[in-house]
C-alpha cells in the first residue's frame, strides 16, 4: 500500500470518527432541547395556573370587599335609624317634662282655689272642689273617699257608697236642685241645694258626715262628687 492510500484511510477513519460524533452531539442536542421544551412547557403550564390562582383570588377579594361595603353600608342605615329614633325619644321626653311641669304648675295654681265653706248641717266642709280638674286634687290629697257622679231628672237611684242618690228636679236658671238621699234605711230629701253647696248628712253604725257637692247643673241632670271619710264603706255606683 502506498502512502497515499494510507493517507486516505486514516482520512475517512478521521471522517468517520467525526461523523459518529456529530451525530452523538447532534442526539445530545435533540434530547437537550426536547427536555428545556418539557421544561419550558411545563414553567409556562404553572405561570398560567399561578395567574389564575391571582385572578380568582382578586375576584374573591372582590367580592369580599364589596359584602364588607353593603355591611357598611347597611350598619350606616341602621345607625341612622337609631339615632333618629333617639331624637326622638328626647324631643319626646322634653314634651313629658314640659307636660308635667305645666300639669305641677296647674295643681299649685287649683289648689290655691279650693274653698273650707260651711256645708248645710251647718258643719264646717272640707276642701270644695268646684270642677273635676280641682276634684283630682282632692283624690291626690288622700283626706277623704271621692265619688263622681251624674244624676239625671227622673232617673233610677244611683248607689255611691253606702248610699243612694236620686234627682228630683233641676231648676237651671238659679243654680238649685233637689234630691232624695237613702242612707241607713231612711230617706232625706235635700230640697233647693245651691251649685257647689256642700250637702251634708251623717250615716252609719257610728255616724260619719257625708258630704254631697254639685259642681255643674244642666237642664234636667247635675253632677258633681260624693265624699265619705276614709273609714266609711266603699262600694261601686250602680243605677
């Protein structure tokens, strides 16, 4: 073999030892790059997983937010509410204590009208209370008993107490009125009594004065109160 063969075989053994590692490399390189593919692929799967675990975590947030501000909202309202119903729980308040300072100052200014005045038995009244507003005084004073009544003309006996009531005639234009009183299985009639008049009369197993008071007298009907001491018998008025 000459030596120009020679050069040429261990030329192609040189080309063929290249070849097998172009194509090694070449390998390496395909497995290289379908492996960063895999891995790219695989990066790009958890970027997008990982946005949209941010999006539904910001809708969330959201949502939550906007709860939290119809909450707000709504607490607001009620507060509102509240407050309102505080103002006017105070206006009303103010109006109750004015109230009851007119009604105190109204009391002192009655009470210093009701009258003592010498009652028809001749006995010395109590206070007389000349209309309901003076007669409330006298039930907040305690003293005595207090039955409101109203007779009419004609009309059945009306039970007050121990004692029946009952009108006989009215006599407007002067202010009189007679009445018929049954007390203790016996019958007074008290005739032409004046308005605010205390009519007086005793009753009882231990006789107590009994007082009888006309405060307002109408065509055909008077009425006014009964007073009885505390320790008289106490009923309903009945007809």
């Amino acid at each position: 073999m000459g030596a120009a063969e020679q050069k040429l075989n261990q030329a192609n053994q040189r080309n063929e030892f290249l070849t097998q590692r172009l194509e090694s490399t070449n390998a390496r390189l395909t497995a290289t790059a379908e492996t960063m593919s895999r891995n790219v692929g695989a990066t790009q799967q958890q970027i997008q997983a990982r946005a949209q675990s941010i999006m539904a975590a910001q809708r969330a947030q959201s949502l939550e937010t906007e709860r939290l501000a119809q909450q707000q909202q709504a607490a607001e309202k009620r507060i509102g509410a509240v407050s309102t119903d505080v103002a006017t729980v105070k206006k009303d308040v103010g109006g109750v204590k004015t109230d009851v300072a007119t009604t105190r100052s109204e009391l002192e200014t009655t009470k210093t009208q009701l009258q003592r005045v010498v009652g028809d038995a001749g006995v010395m009244s109590g206070l007389i209370a000349t209309n309901h507003s003076e007669l409330e005084v006298l039930k907040h004073r305690g003293d005595r008993n207090y039955f409101e009544f109203t007779l009419q003309k004609g009309g059945q006996p009306t039970l007050l107490s121990s004692v029946k009531l009952q009108l006989k005639k009215v006599d407007q234009k002067h202010s009189r009125y007679t009445l018929n009183v049954s007390a203790d299985d016996r019958n007074i009639e008290k005739k032409d009594k004046n308005l605010d008049e205390p009519v007086q009369f005793y009753t009882g197993k231990d006789p107590v004065l009994f007082e009888i008071v006309v405060n307002n007298i109408d065509k055909n009907k008077v009425s006014g109160y009964l007073s009885t001491p505390k320790n008289a018998a106490r009923g309903a008025s009945a007809p």
